[in-house]
C-alpha cells in the first residue's frame, strides 16, 4: 500500500465528518427557505383562484339576470 492511499483512508471520515456538520448547518436554511417558499406560493395560488371564481362568478351572475329577464318576458306573454 502506498502512503497517498494511507492518506485517503485517513481524510474519508474527515470529509464525511465535514459533510455531515455542512448538512447539519445548512437543513435550518433551506427549511426556512421552504417554508417562506411554500407561504408565497400559497399567497399566489389562492389569488389565482379568487380571480379565477369571481371572473367565472360573474358569468354565473350575468347568465341568471338573462334567465330572469326571459322568465319575466314569458310570465308577461302568458298574462296577455
């Protein structure tokens, strides 16, 4: 065996060592990230809706004044 391959077998668990303590700092930063993320997307997705109901709310509105103008047009032909 030679000395650089003595010397990778020493340095692994350092540098699962250093990756571990690199994990464990940096998962409060990125849960934090995802939560902030997840609230914005949250804001815009219920937005979306909202303006997506009250557009097709308005159709809804605009298709019962017709009807109700046609049924007060019938009712008035059927009393002449």
């Amino acid at each position: 065996m030679s000395d650089d391959d003595a010397t990778s077998d020493a340095e692994a668990p350092k540098v699962q060592d250093i990756l571990a303590r690199l994990k464990q700092m940096a998962d409060p930063l990125v849960a934090s990230l995802d939560s902030r993320l997840s609230g914005q997307v949250d804001k815009r997705v219920d937005k979306r809706v909202e303006e997506s109901l009250k557009d097709r709310l308005t159709v809804i509105e605009h298709a019962i004044a017709d009807l109700d103008r046609a049924v007060r047009e019938l009712n008035e032909r059927l009393k002449d």
